[in-house]
C-alpha cells in the first residue's frame, strides 16, 4: 500500500508538471486533433452511405481522450510495478520494422508482429543487442491497456454503415477507436533529491536484468502514445462484440507479460514469448474473423415489418425510446414492410404511433412532434442499396482457415 501510494504521489507531481508544459499540450492537442479527423473521416463514409447525418466526432474524440487520460495511468502503474526498462528495448529497429510490415498488410504495424521478429532476430544473430523481456512484456502492457479501453470505450457511438458479405448485403457497425494514451516510465538517475524520486522495494523489479538496482533512485518520464482498434460487426450488437474482443485480447496480453517475466529466469522461454507475440495476436484476430465468418448477419430484413439498425442520437425516434434491432409493425395502423413507406406515413401524419415487436414483446410508442422531418431511424437495408462497403478477404484469414478443413477433413478419415 506504501508503495502504491508512492507512485501515486510522484504520478500526481509529474503529471502537474507535464500538463503545464507547452511543448506536452502541443504534443497531445495534435494527438487529438489526429483523433478527431479519424472521427470525422468515419462519419464521412457512413454519411455517404447511409445519408447519416450525425455529428459526434467531436463528442467521441473527447470520450476516447478521458478514457485514454485513465488507461495511461493504469498503464504507468503496470510499467512501474513491471519494472520495463524503456532505455534498451529497440525503440528505432521497432518503428522501422513495423512500417515495414506495414506494407505488406495495415494491421501488421502493431508491435507484437515486430517485436516477435525482433526479439527472435536478436535469440539467433545476437543483433540488435536489446533486452528481449523487456520489449515483450512494454507490448504485453500496451495490449493489457487497450483491452481495458476497449471493454469500456469500445462500443462507444457506433458508426452504422452496409456491408456485402456472401452476396448479401446487410447492416452492420464499424468499431473503429483511437485513443490518445500519456504514459510515464521509471528512469534510474543517479543524483537527485530524494523527494523528488521513489525508492523501490526489495522484491522489485518483476521483471529481472538490471545489473544495479539495488539502492538505486527512480524518477518519472512522461510519454506520449496512441492506441487504436478496429472491428466491423454484423452477427453481434457492439457491446457483445467488444466485450469478447476485450476479453480474447487481455487473455493474450496476460500470457505474454508472464513469459516475457518467466523468460528472465528461464531464458530458453524467450523464444516462446518471441513466437507468441506474432502468432497469439494473429490468433486473436483469427478469433474474431472465424465469429463473423460463421455467425448468421444479425442486422438482416424481417420477414414482417422494418427492422431497426440504429437510432440518431437525439433525434425524435431516441427521444422515444426506439433502440436498434426493434421491428416497426404498423404506423398508425397502417401494416410497413419498407421504410419508404414508414417514412411516407410519418411525413403526412400530425400524431405518429408505431407498434413495435422487440424479441417477443409487441411495444406502442408515440413519436414527439418534428418527427415528420426526419425521425432519426436508420433502416437495415433494404433493396435497391446504392452504397455499401465491401470487405477486403483476409488471405492470411482464408490459409488458415483451408488447413484448418484440410486437417479435421484428414482427421475423420
């Protein structure tokens, strides 16, 4: 407890510190404004899709920085109480690596797939000198992070948009999140005062390599990331979706971070944690694919009425009580099969009252008054759709899941 309330007291002062640095507040308003034009540039498509005319990139941007602002300091707590040394992880070959990979497919700039390669590059040829616990177990902390922002964040204002999956076309939400992340590290100094650096305890650190730790002084130094995450769903409501993705991510991130701090006493672990870091992340988007892959669409056309795929927030069908998957059954009496028609009833109507059928309850609900401008319902498709999204196959997806066949077809026979 003395501790934590250490680290507590010395985050609190470095952090006055730091937010009142210009050079910081520069630094993270560019984060932000980063965030913001990833927002913006999302509502843009789903506009164009779907004639959305939400504004909310500026209210998500926000969110997802206080949301960040606490995964940062939950994240500074694991680093310190971890014990990661930042000064000899490879901090260049590590960037450089993965915008490499970057170009051979977008979702290979995370860490893990770099730092695998990194790691099992210095196990082989002793090049580039780097402390491989420690670089394994920053991108383990890093992934803890995000599937904590993720389960709580994660379904935040989903952008709704149409996707062809199988020659079908259905609805769907994209997941997409960024999150500006400040995060501070230990640094050992060797002259300061005392008050303003922390002594650590005896057992510390976990992980081991320090070749003087003993009576050695730590101080704080600010740092600055982003952490983002992407998904597109359409066989689960947001919030489900998230909380498996949280929970498959945090179960790899967990089992990283304890063989990076098993490696330092058994070093032949290294190498298990070097292949896990590239191969348990690509297990974890497989994970999810295979789900999306196999899932009947969720957000499809009802046999009756109009199925609901989202709700405008604010507008007068969220002023009601209207919430997505709920199936429109008559207005004012009148049977709907199309929104065209719902649309049609409510625009010539003064009092509006639809019936609606959500799971097996039959609800009636009134629609306040300015509904007949646009009451704010987002539709499933509906033919003709003249925009959707079209999602790329995942060839790496598609091998796996062939061999996958190939060796449970080999296994019955």
């Amino acid at each position: 407890m003395d501790l934590l309330t250490g680290l507590l007291s010395l985050m609190g002062r470095v952090v006055m510190e730091t937010i009142t640095s210009p050079f910081f507040i520069a630094v993270y308003l560019l984060l932000f404004t980063i965030v913001c034009w990833q927002y913006k540039r999302l509502e843009n498509m789903s506009e164009k899709l779907i004639k959305s005319n939400d504004r909310l990139f500026l209210r998500s941007a926000f969110l997802s920085s206080m949301v960040g602002i606490l995964g940062g300091c939950l994240g500074s707590i694991l680093l310190i109480i971890v014990g990661i040394n930042l000064e000899n992880i490879g901090f260049a070959y590590l960037w450089a690596l993965a915008l490499l990979l970057m170009l051979i497919n977008p979702r290979f700039l995370c860490f893990a797939y770099a730092a695998g390669i990194l790691s099992l590059f210095s196990l082989l040829f002793s090049c580039p000198d780097i402390s491989i616990p420690h670089l394994l177990a920053l991108v383990a902390i890093l992934h803890m992070i995000e599937s904590f922002l993720i389960l709580i964040n994660g379904h935040s204002y989903p952008i709704p948009l149409y996707v062809k999956k199988k020659d079908q076309i259905v609805g769907g939400f994209n997941l997409q999140k960024f999150w500006p992340l400040p995060l501070m590290a230990l640094v050992g100094v060797s002259s300061i005062n005392p008050a303003d650096g922390l002594a650590m305890p005896q057992w510390w650190p976990l992980l081991q390599g320090y070749s003087d730790i003993v009576d050695q002084t730590y101080t704080l130094l600010p740092v600055v990331a982003i952490l983002g995450y992407g998904e597109i769903t359409t066989t689960s409501p947001p919030a489900w979706r998230v909380k498996k993705s949280a929970r498959n991510l945090f179960i790899y991130s967990l089992t990283l971070l304890l063989l990076a701090c098993l490696s330092c006493r058994m070093p032949i672990l290294a190498i298990a944690a070097a292949l896990f870091s590239p191969l348990g992340h690509e297990l974890v988007i497989w994970l999810g694919m295979r789900e999306e892959h196999n899932r009947k669409p969720l957000y499809t056309r009802s046999q009756t009425g109009v199925r609901v795929l989202n709700v405008r927030k604010g507008s007068p069908a969220h002023q009601a009580g209207i919430v997505e998957r709920d199936i429109i059954l008559t207005v004012n009496g009148f049977n709907v099969d199309h929104y065209s028609l719902v649309r049609e009833l409510i625009r010539t109507a003064s009092n509006v009252q639809l019936t609606i059928r959500r799971a097996d309850r039959l609800i009636d609900i009134s629609l306040p008054e300015g509904s007949q401008d646009e009451p704010g319902i987002i539709p499933v498709p509906e033919e003709p759709v003249a925009r959707y999204v079209i999602l790329p196959e995942d060839k790496i997806f598609n091998l796996v899941r062939t061999l996958w066949q190939k060796l449970k077809y080999g296994a019955r026979n």
